[in-house]
C-alpha cells in the first residue's frame, strides 16, 4: 500500500512545483494519495487543475483530492507537509511595515515581524500538530516550512511531535554553487551552521574537499551579491552569511532602502495574481517559470528530498531543523538548529559540528533567547512574556521601541492573537 501525503496550505502558489517533485520520484515514493487542504477553495481548486495537468503529464496514478476538510486531508497520513501563512499575503504587508513606523526592520520572518507571524501561527500550526497526532499514521511526519521556520519547528518538537523543520537557503546556496563549479549538486556539501535564517557556511566541500578558501579570495561573489554582502565581510567572518543576515550586518543600510521602496509583499501578491492567472491555463501541464521569482526557490526540491530520504531511510545528508542535541555545543541539546544531518527512517540526526567563533555564538544565542520567549508568549498569550520577547530580539533597539511595537502588533493582529484579548 502507497503513502498518504496531506498538504496544508494546499492552495499555495508552491504546491504544482511540490507536486512535480513528488511525481519525479514516483520510482522511490510511492505515493497514492495527495490532498491539498486550505480554507480557500476557489483559489485551491485553481492550484489542483495545474496539479492534476502536471500528473497526467508524468503519467502518474496519484489520486489527487481538494479540501477544506481537516479532518479527510489528516486522516491516516503519513506525512503532513505545513506551508501556510495565517492571514495571507495581507498580513505579510503589515508584518513589513507595520515596524518601520518604529524605525526597525519590516520583515516577515525577523525583526518584529517575525515576531507578529509568530504569535499568529505558532497556536494555530500546534492545534493542527494535535490533530495529526489523534488522526494521522501511527509514525506520521510534519514536514514545516511555514515562517518562522526554526520557532514553529521548536514549538513541535518541544511539544512532543514528530517534525522536522525545512528552509530552501542551503539548497540554494548548494545548487549556486555547484553551478559555479560546473558539476552536480550532489557532489557539494555545505557546512551550514546556525539557526533559521540565520546562518553561515563554513565550509564547501567538492567530493570532501573544503573550497570555501579559494572562494573566499576570488569567485566569492559568484554565491552572494557584493551590494548585499560585501566579499570583505565575507572574509572576515571566514564563512558565507545567509542572504537574512543582511537585516542585522547592514541594518541602517536596509531600513533605508525600506523606508523608500515598495515591500516584498506587494511584489509577491503581484506575483501570485499572474501565477494565478497562469494557472488557470487549461494547456499548462508544468510550473511556468514565472514561480521562480516568488521566493523559496528549491522549497519543493527540497521536501520532496526529505520525504523520500525519511521513507527509505536512505542515510543521505541533508540541511533541516531538529534538535541539534550534543552534536551542535553552543546551545543546550534541545534547543533546535539549521544543521546537516543524516536521514533515517528514524529522522534527522545532526552531524557533529565544530563550536562556532564567538562573532558568530553571540548573536545565535541572543536569537535563541528571544525564539523560546516568542514560543512561551504565543501559546500563552501572556503580555508581559511578549514584551520581554520583543526586547530580546537582537533587531529591537531598546524597551521603550518594544512597549510601542508590542501594542501596535497586537492591536494592528487582534483579531488573529485571540488569546492576547480574552480578558
């Protein structure tokens, strides 16, 4: 008998990409059954046609189901894949400039608008996480790549799920540079070190060979744009920054640019609106390239991937988010880092890692600090805990910033904090 995959936030403009993943490895995943579940059924049933077109195209014999159904899409599943996004792109748009009347960074993963996505989907991906476990397989997987990926993936795990965060940077930053070197991506392996975005590779090893130094004095602009990572600061570090470490290396920098161009979420709703559009081309069997440009490039790759490495247990290596334990020393075992790890039947176990130079252990610390508050004030929506998870983000200058901040978020999201206002 096949697997069950059941898709939360099925209605995503990712999901044909997903589904063309899946479909590829039909060889080594043996999936019968697909169900996209969202609240959104019109925008839904526009994804699945594209879906449904892409199976065909690959012969598959996937059934393929569309619901708003809980629980018909958690029943007897075997892995549940989360990528939503409480409230849509609209509260995107807030969680971007919303902070800046603060004079902070407006970004919907860090800073304070990391913070508001949090406190909205933390409550709601836990419920969902409760309802896998009554409903779902005996062993079933959650897959996360819903924002902020390290935070919900924390709550999971802490909570007692079988879960397993995912980001698509590393795979990225895999895929760029086996690019530049000319060769398959499976012949690159990224020391990739931190938290969710927030993270650096210190080493490329080319078939076990480190080729980060010779990138470092020449070609280290063919992974990251000088105007946003400067080579310097690059050498300096010894290591590659992730693109999200822009908001705190160049933060007047950013908060500049920000005050004076339109966000990325107006970008990405124009973006979704033409995908959409493209979608409901009756003749289109396969993900326009337009998706590219929508962000999370390589999210699906990269799922799929997992999936299939956690099905076969195949013991290949992979960048996700689990508990580092005692193979990442900087931070207590439980606490939940971006490492590579082995893929077993049995999950991701975390590669030993060397401690991290103390630049760097500084500000993973301090994230951690405000990840475990953020986690304590969503799900008890204790103010006061909000407050002090809001004063510990490293990209919150100072108390009084939090308080108006703090007021501003809850007021502006009230009605997706209902445990903020119950009183």
């Amino acid at each position: 008998m096949g697997l069950k995959l059941a898709i939360v936030g099925g209605g995503s403009t990712y999901t044909p990409e997903l589904i063309e993943g899946i479909a590829a490895r039909s060889a080594v995943l043996p999936v019968d059954e697909l169900v996209l579940l969202d609240p959104d059924l019109e925008r839904q049933a526009v994804v699945a046609g594209l879906a449904r077109r892409i199976l065909a195209r690959t012969g598959s014999s996937v059934t393929l189901v569309e619901t708003a159904d809980e629980h018909r899409a958690l029943d007897g599943a075997d892995f549940v894949l989360l990528q939503l996004r409480v409230g849509g792109q609209a509260t995107r748009l807030v969680d971007e400039t919303l902070p800046l009347r603060f004079g902070c960074i407006g970004q919907e993963t860090t800073g304070p608008g990391g913070f508001a996505k949090a406190l909205r989907t933390v409550p709601v991906v836990m419920a969902l996480a409760d309802e896998v476990r009554r409903r779902s397989a005996k062993d079933a997987w959650l897959i996360d790549f819903t924002n902020p990926v390290g935070i919900v993936t924390q709550a999971l795990l802490d909570a007692g799920h079988r879960a397993i965060g995912l980001c698509n940077v590393a795979i990225g930053m895999q895929r760029t540079l086996a690019a530049h070197f000319g060769i398959s991506p499976e012949r690159v392996e990224l020391e990739h070190v931190g938290l969710n975005h927030l993270t650096w590779v210190r080493a490329v090893r080319v078939d076990g060979v480190d080729r980060l130094p010779e990138l470092l004095v020449s070609g280290a602009e063919a992974v990251m744009d000088e105007d946003e990572m400067p080579i310097e600061l690059m050498r300096t570090l010894g290591a590659i920054p992730s693109y999200y470490l822009r908001y705190y290396y160049f933060t007047g920098a950013v908060l500049e640019e920000q005050r004076h161009e339109p966000s990325r979420a107006e970008e990405v709703m124009r973006i979704e609106a033409e995908l959409l559009d493209l979608y409901r081309d009756p003749t289109l069997d396969r993900k326009p390239a337009l998706l590219e440009k929508r962000g999370g490039a390589f999210y699906s790759e990269a799922a799929a991937q997992l999936i299939t490495s956690l099905h076969n247990g195949t013991g290949d290596v992979q960048v996700v988010d689990v508990r580092g334990g005692g193979a990442f020393p900087d931070l207590p075992p439980d606490s939940v880092v971006e490492v590579p790890a082995r893929i077993t039947r049995d999950g991701a176990m975390p590669v030993t890692v060397a401690p991290l130079a103390p630049e760097l252990r500084g500000l993973v610390q301090h994230a951690k600090a405000y990840e475990q508050l953020t986690i304590a004030a969503a799900m008890s929506g204790d103010r006061q805990v909000a407050l002090k998870a809001l004063m510990t983000n490293p990209l919150v200058p100072d108390a009084p910033t939090a308080i108006g901040l703090l007021d501003a978020i809850l007021t502006t999201d009230r009605a997706h904090l209902p445990r903020f206002w119950r009183s």
